[in-house]
C-alpha cells in the first residue's frame, strides 16, 4: 500500500503499454477481418442484421460494462462501500425494463435508429429532429464519461500524476483519435465482433479477481468484509452500511432514490443499447439479446462488488483517491497488489479496450441519428441517396469525437460511475416516456412526443447544470464557483415524471388523431405484437381485428 501511494507509476510503464498495443492490434485486426463489404447503408448501422441473439446478447453486454462498470462501480464500491454497490445493483434491474416492454416490440417496427419506431405513426419531421438531438446529447455525455475514464486508466500506468493536466490532455486526445479509427474502419458489423471479444475478456478477467480476492480469504465473504473494515479504521462498519455517501442527511437520501430511478429506466433509453436491438433479424433474437445480456452483467456486477471490497482492503480508499484517476483507478491497482506487473497489464489492457469499443458502439449511434435521422429524415424528407448517407455518418463521426475529446478533457478525474448516471437520468427523461407512449398508448401524438423529447431533455439538463455536480463542491466539475441551487446530483426523480407529464398534457391538449392516424397505429400494433412487415398489415382488411387476432 506504501509503495502505491508513494509512486504515480504503477507497474512497468514499458511493459503496460507493450500489453496495451498487443490488445489494440488485436482488435483491430478483428475489426478489419470482420467489417468487409460494410459499405452499405444497412452494413454500417446494423452490421447486416445478420447477429444471433446470443452473439448481439454478448455485444449489447460488451456496449453495456463499460468503463463505469468496471472502473467506476469498482471505484465506487472500493471508497464508499454499500452505496457504491447500490450503484451495480440499480443498473442490473434497468434490463428487466428493456426486457419486458421494449427490446422486441422495438425491433420489429424500427429499422435504424429509436426515431424510425417514434416516426411510425406520428408527423415524421419534428419526431425526427427531436429524437436525433436527444440522441446526440446522450452519446455525447456518455462519451464524455468513457473517455474521461480512458484517460485517467492510461494515465496511471504511464505515470501521470493528477497535477500533470497537460499530459492526460493529450493521452484523452490519443484515445479519441483510436476511438474514430475504430468507428471509420468498422462500422457495426466490426464493432459489434469487437464487443463480443471484449465482453468475454471482461467477464473472465472480472471473474478471475473475484475468485482471486475470495480466495486470499478462503472463499469467505464474511472474512473479506471484516478484513475490509480493520483496513480502514476511518470508516470502518460504515463501509458495509448505507450512507457513507448518500445517508447523511434526508436530502442525501433522496438524492440516492434520484439516482436510482435514473438507473432502473436509464438501460431501456440509452440509444447506443437500443440501436443493437436492430443488429438481430427479428423480435425474437431482439428478446433473445436481452435475456443474455442480464445473465452477463448480472453475474459481472456481482464479481465487481467483491472487486471493489476487495480493492478497499488491500490497496484503501486513500491510496486510491490519491492516484492518477482517482476512484476509477481501485481496479487496476487491485490488479497489481494481486498479481504484479502482468496482472496490472491484462486487467489495464481489457479495461482499455472495454472503453474503446464502447466509445465507437457510441459513436456510430450518434452519427447515424444524424444521417438517417437529420440528414435523411429531415433535410432529404426521405429520400437520400444510401452511399451518401454513409458518408455524411462518417463525416458527423468526426465531429462527435472532436467534441467528446474536448468533453473528456473537461471531465477528467470525476467518477465515470457518476457521469453515467447523469447520462442515464437524461436518456430516461429524454426518450423513455415517448417510446413507451408510441409503443403502447394508442392516443398518443406528436405534439406528446415533441413536448416529452425536448421537455425531459431541457429539463434534465437545466438541473445537472446548477446541481452539486457541476458547481459548488471540491469534487465538483467546477470547484471554485458555486452557482448549484438544485439540490440533488442526479436529476431524475424531477426529469423522468416530468417527461412522462409532459407527454400526457402534450395529448390532451392537442387534436386528437384522425382517421388516418388510426390506421397508422394499428398497423404499428400488429408489427411491434407480431412482426409482421407493414405491407401485410396494410393488406389486411381491418388492421384492429388482425391486432385481436394475433393477440389470441
């Protein structure tokens, strides 16, 4: 423990990065294997549509453990205990939403993108430029995270230290730089083959630490946990009790419940995680996926929990907070206490390489909102020329990273954990009201998606940006102001019932839909129950008795 908090070098800086170019060649050798013949429209959004449900299930795992799950959630749980398991328990329940009401239903009436099922049935324009600008703001935030996570892993092993803000600068930029080459390269059907191998490594190499730290203790739970409290005195009983962050006072609490509404909704809103839904030929592989994916990051956030207890009592919170990354450094520094300078390497490597493939996942997610969407949707009314609609994704992809670079930089040294969860909080106000509006309330119309899209939007913005988060504290984005009157963190018991009001109110109030509009959403029932293609719905005869029907 000395030795770690008296170096900012971890491990073998030579060595480390050795590791780190072994995993990223491979990978990208994967990519380049995988991604041929990805020149068209279909090929670059949804890889071809050609993934099973168990292959897209280990994809949409891979998209989802990203550097907050295993960075974050580590750290969280290493320096706050029984709160930061909260953390992993609160985003492993979101998937029983995605599950139930979304991933099938989703897939057979979509194509693309999230705005192609809004779009279905309601005015196509003002859904459309709603829904990709909701997009892009989420997959910016989340890259934000991941990025910003990036560079505080790369930093560690390099020997960075946390004063040096130059230096992390320009490895977030090396990052964001590989991360497009990935995205250009790729496409969908490269990365998704990426994500598969990822989140197999990461599954073993989290499995593999757990069974490590258990077996320094026998296998017993019980011995870890005392060893963890006779580690840090400071805190002591406190670490296996709620409130070591979040139980001080009621509006702390409350705070708590904020964030775990915001990660029980946010996995069924993330547009990078619903655009995988798309990679699978029909509903069935869709619900297939989701089902895998549980399995995964259910087994994976149990192996983090005994990660991150593990961390507090062999390495400590304050060795941990005082490293380069901070928080989000508790993982590999586990890794070397464990097992050296190779173990650091691996662990690091699989880390990196989690974030690298999640960050291109995004970034081919914000990019095709914009093309398909935007472009396509709202500029081309429809009627782009496909190649050219690629080369426009291609173009946004560039502009995104820029920007997630410069965001990363901004962002660097908070806890990515805590940054995912503002993003969750934003994608729950943004989009998951409208979705399940359009999906299963029939009188549903555009001026209730356009009020809920941008109002949830708007809002959960406006909150984030005068809360504690942003302003206001030491470990805020922005210490040396205060401008924080929003008491809360996170922002989504306010946002999320917000969107869904806006949304009713948004209906109520305006023209109720015509005859026209009807058939449309019958049509759209019969698909998303179904998957039967819209031309059939249309040849039927009465769209609602073929919906009774196939209810039967």
């Amino acid at each position: 423990m000395s030795l770690l908090a008296a170096s900012p070098t971890v491990g073998n800086p030579g060595l480390n990065l050795t590791i780190f170019a072994g995993f990223v060649l491979a990978t990208f050798a994967i990519m380049i294997a995988t991604a041929r013949g990805g020149r068209a429209t279909t090929d670059y959004y949804t890889g071809g549509q050609g993934f099973t449900g168990a292959q897209n299930g280990i994809a949409i795992a891979g998209d989802y453990l990203s550097a907050a799950a295993f960075l974050g959630v580590v750290g969280a749980v290493a320096v706050y205990g029984y709160d930061g398991v909260m953390f992993a328990i609160g985003s492993l329940t979101g998937w029983v939403i995605a599950l139930l009401f979304v991933a099938e239903p989703l897939r057979n009436t979509g194509r693309y993108t999230m705005a192609d099922v809004l779009s279905y049935r309601l005015r196509v324009r003002p859904v459309r430029a709603a829904a990709a600008t909701s997009t892009l703001l989420v997959s910016m935030l989340y890259l934000v995270a991941q990025i910003a996570g990036a560079g505080g892993l790369v930093s560690l092993l390099v020997g960075i230290g946390n004063s040096d803000r130059f230096s992390q600068s320009v490895v977030i930029g090396g990052v964001g730089v590989l991360m497009l080459v990935y995205v250009l390269v790729g496409g969908m059907k490269g990365t998704t083959w990426v994500q598969i191998l990822k989140a197999a490594l990461l599954v073993v190499a989290g499995a593999s630490l757990a069974v490590w730290v258990l077996g320094r203790w026998g296998f017993n739970l019980s011995s870890l946990l005392g060893s963890t409290m006779q580690a840090n005195p400071g805190a002591g009983a406190a670490l296996l009790q709620p409130g070591p962050q979040y139980g001080q006072t009621g509006l702390s609490k409350l705070d708590f419940l904020s964030l775990g509404l915001a990660g029980l909704l946010g996995p069924a809103s993330l547009p990078h995680v619903l655009m995988r839904f798309y990679t699978v030929p029909d509903g069935r592989a869709a619900r297939r996926s989701a089902v895998w994916a549980i399995w995964l990051i259910g087994g994976f956030f149990l192996a983090a929990i005994v990660i991150g207890y593990g961390a507090a009592a062999l390495v400590g919170p304050e060795a941990i907070t005082a490293a380069a990354g901070e928080s989000n450094a508790a993982a590999p520094l586990l890794a070397y206490e464990l097992g050296g300078e190779i173990l650091l390497g691996v662990v690091a490597a699989v880390a990196f390489a989690t974030i690298l493939a999640v960050v291109a996942g995004l970034t081919i997610t914000a990019s095709a909102s914009f093309a398909h969407d935007v472009y396509a949707g709202v500029l081309k009314g429809g009627h782009a020329e496909p190649r050219k609609e690629v080369r426009v994704a291609r173009g946004t992809a560039v502009v995104v990273g820029i920007a997630a670079i410069a965001g990363g930089i901004v962002a660097n040294g908070q806890n990515i954990a805590v940054l995912v969860g503002l993003t969750f909080a934003v994608a729950a106000s943004a989009h998951l009201p409208s979705l399940l509006y359009t999906l299963y309330w029939p009188r549903f119309t555009t001026t209730g998606a356009v009020l809920s899209i941008w109002g949830g939007m708007i809002i959960a913005l406006g909150l984030v940006a005068f809360s504690p988060e942003v302003s206001g504290r030491p470990t805020s984005l922005f210490p040396d102001v205060d401008f924080a009157w929003f008491p809360f963190a996170n922002p989504g018991m306010v946002s999320i019932p917000a969107s869904f009001l806006l949304g009713a109110v948004g209906t109520w109030c305006s023209r109720r839909p015509d005859r026209d509009a009807r058939r449309r959403q019958a049509e759209m029932e019969v698909r998303a129950l179904t998957g039967a293609s819209a031309d059939r719905a249309t040849r039927r005869r009465s769209p609602v008795a073929a919906v009774r029907r196939h209810r039967v």
